[in-house]
C-alpha cells in the first residue's frame, strides 16, 4: 500500500476522475494533515484503519480529520463495511462528488 506519511506523492486513475477533480478543488484550503486524508481518499474508498495505515496518522488523528472533513461535505460514508486490520468490520468512506 502506497504511504504519505512522507509527503503528497500520489497517482490517480483515470476511472477516480471525479474523486481526483475533488481533491484538486479543495487542496488549497486544506491544513497539512486534511491534506493527506483526501489524498488518501483520492484514488479509493478507505475505512478508517485504511486511512491510518496509509497516512501514518494515529487513530484519533485520522478519524477527527475525516469526521471534520465529513461536517465540511468533503467527505461522505459509502454505505459499505468491511474489516479492518483486527478483524472488524468498518465504515468505507470516499471524497464527495
């Protein structure tokens, strides 16, 4: 799994187009740690340990940024779940449309 704990160094795919327009559009606004939770968000649905894992964020970190990134309407939950790194199941979330 690709890390950004070391700094924005991210590849999109063209089929997350829209996910990536997303994250251009809000990435000036965004403080250091906001930043690398979209990005994280930019190329794949994620659970939270996803999100952790690929950040390098700590748990209450991570999800703090996504929660205040879901009250900003930059990120919303898919509706999907699945497990997480200790076997239980999670909330899948994505950038906004």
């Amino acid at each position: 799994m690709t890390s950004l704990s070391d700094g924005p160094e991210y590849g999109f795919t063209p089929s997350r187009q829209t996910s990536h327009e997303a994250y251009e559009s809000v990435r000036p606004v965004l403080s250091a740690i906001q930043y690398k939770v979209v990005a994280a968000l930019a190329d794949a649905d994620r659970t939270d340990d996803e999100i952790e894992s690929m950040t390098g964020l700590s748990h209450q970190t991570a999800s703090a940024t996504r929660r205040g990134l879901v009250k900003a309407g930059r990120v919303e939950a898919t509706g999907d779940r699945r497990p997480t790194r200790t076997g239980r199941m999670a909330q899948v979330w994505r950038l906004t449309r």
